[in-house]
C-alpha cells in the first residue's frame, strides 16, 4: 500500500511538473545571421527598383529550422534560386547562401538629382515567428565589397541590425490569442548619396538653353515683332519637351519635387518674357519709343536676374540643406 501511494504521487508530480512546462512561455532559439554585399547595380527609379547581389548566413542550434527553404525577403520583388552551402560546426548548423533579389524600392526624389537614398533589405523567416526564433546580428563579419562600385552613387553608410515585424494577423492559426503575430528581422541597411553636378548639368542644360534662346528676343530690335515672339515661343516648347524627357525618369509622385519647381520658374519668365516683349511692342506702336527701348532694357536685365537667383537659390537648398 506505501509502494502505490508513493507511486500515485510521483505520477501526479510529474504531470504538474510537465503541465507547468507547457504553460511556461517558450524561450526563442538564437540564430546568429550576417550578409556580405557583393553590388547593387540596375538602379531604376521609373520602375522603383534595383538589383542586389549579396552573401547570407545563418548559425544555428535547432535542427528544425530549415534556411535553405525558410528564408523570406519581403521587400523583393523576384529572388533567383540561391547558391547554398549546409555544413554542420561544432555541433551547429551553419547555412551560407548566395543570393541575387530584385529588391523594390520607394525612391524620395523630392531634391532630384541631389537626393540621397536609404536603401533596405529585410530578412525574416517564413514559418517561425519570435516565439520560436530570434536574430544575433554577425556585426563583425557583415560588410560590402571594397571593390563594390554603384555607378553615380557613393555608400556613405553601411550598418546591420535586427528589428521587429508586426502583422496584424495570426494568419489562422487557432492557437495564438491575438491577431497580431511578430517575427524577428534582420535588416542590412546603406546610404547613397549621388554625384549629382554632372547629372545636374546633364538633366537642366536644355532647359537652361532654352530659357536664354528666348531671352535673346531682347537684344533684337523693338520693332521685329516676329523675331522677337518666335524665340520665347520656341523656348517654351523645348523647355516642355525637357521637362517630359526628366519625368520620364523618375517615379510618379505627388510631392513638388526640385524639378518641378525649376521648370516651373522657367515656363513662368518665359510666359514674362512673352508678356513684355508684347507690352514694348504696343509702346512701339504708340510711338513711345523711348520708353518701349527703356523697358526692353531694364526689364530684361531684371528678369533675367532674379530668374538666375532663384535658380541658385532653389538648387542650393536642395544640394546642402
């Protein structure tokens, strides 16, 4: 009878002991995680994306993680099939893979073409959530190429961390409480600022040139009427033609971008160029010469001033502040 009391107790014990065990919150296996950034190459703002070539790895303890299958990127528009090596290290699995991923990309293009880029790539686990898995960032052993050379670009910043993913949803599963479910990211993150004077120079020439085509029809006497309008007009339409080739370029946005607002100073002078070769053409006819000479003059030369200081002002607010 001592013997099966004794007996009775140690089986309850023993399920209190393993009740207490399921309800005790599960403590997430660590899996250490680096990437290495071979290049960054066709950077496309009309289509909102670029191409990344990178390595990733992971180390880890828990057999049932699987990276060769498991790994999502949820900023990539296409991921080729990686190149993957599983080797087993002291007892650890260890995943290198190397990965190539169409990465989409919402560019700010509000200071075009002195804008800078922040540039994020975002790794995550597809069937394990925080619960069950968390990341340590390889700081150390995470970099890029020194020979890595983005064309018009510099990398002014190059770090990785490890963040939160929230979902609003528990994706069905009966279990979970809420509907929210949290899965640990690990974030490689760069900086790149453009060499934009040439790109600048290459992208406002035409519409600078045809700014002054137009303002040439001061220098031409007040009685050719004709000559002086063909020129502002013929420099309104390839100012346009300028500003459609640009915005050919860039992704759609609703915010007034530098571009925007250049053009925009250039159709409005123009459309003041027009108005007052106009009005000096009536105190022509009139027979205000003098005054008619006197505006052309002073007239143009101020115009002509204040459109070249706001020029200077516009893109210097853009490039340094």
């Amino acid at each position: 009878m001592y013997f099966v009391k004794n007996k009775i107790i140690g089986i309850l014990l023993l399920l209190v002991v393993t009740l207490q065990a399921q309800a005790a919150p599960r403590t997430p296996d660590t899996v250490k995680v680096g990437s290495y950034i071979l290049s960054l190459h066709d950077i496309n703002f009309h289509d909102k994306e670029y191409t990344m070539r990178f390595w990733l790895w992971f180390l880890y303890n828990d057999k049932d993680f699987d990276f060769t299958n498991q790994v999502e990127v949820p900023n990539a528009k296409n991921i080729e099939k990686p190149d993957v090596l599983v080797d087993t290290i002291n007892g650890k699995t260890w995943v290198l893979m190397k990965m190539k991923s169409v990465m989409k990309q919402s560019w700010n293009v509000n200071d075009y073409p002195f804008d800078e880029q922040n540039i994020v790539v975002s790794i995550e686990n597809t069937m394990y959530d925080k619960n069950w898995l968390v990341y340590e960032v390889d700081s150390l052993g995470s970099s890029f190429a020194p020979t890595m050379n983005v064309d018009g670009w510099k990398i002014s910043n190059f770090h990785v961390m490890r963040s939160t993913n929230e979902y609003n949803t528990a994706f069905g599963d009966p279990r979970v409480k809420t509907s929210k479910s949290e899965y640990d990211t690990f974030n490689i993150k760069m900086t790149l600022q453009r060499d934009a004077m040439g790109l600048f120079m290459k992208i406002f020439l035409g519409m600078y040139i045809a700014f002054f085509i137009g303002s040439i029809s001061f220098f031409i006497d007040v009685k050719e009427v004709e000559s002086r309008f063909a020129l502002p007009v013929g420099g309104l339409f390839a100012a346009v033609g300028n500003k459609y080739i640009i915005d050919s370029l860039l992704p759609e946005t609703s915010a007034y971008t530098l571009v925007d607002t250049l053009h925009s100073i250039t159709f409005l002078f123009i459309f003041f160029t027009i108005f007052l070769i106009a009005y000096c053409v009536k105190l022509y006819e009139h027979g205000k010469h003098d005054k008619a000479t006197y505006l052309n003059r002073y007239g143009s030369r101020t115009m002509i001033g204040v459109y070249i200081a706001l020029n200077i002002f516009f893109v210097s607010m853009a490039a340094f502040f």
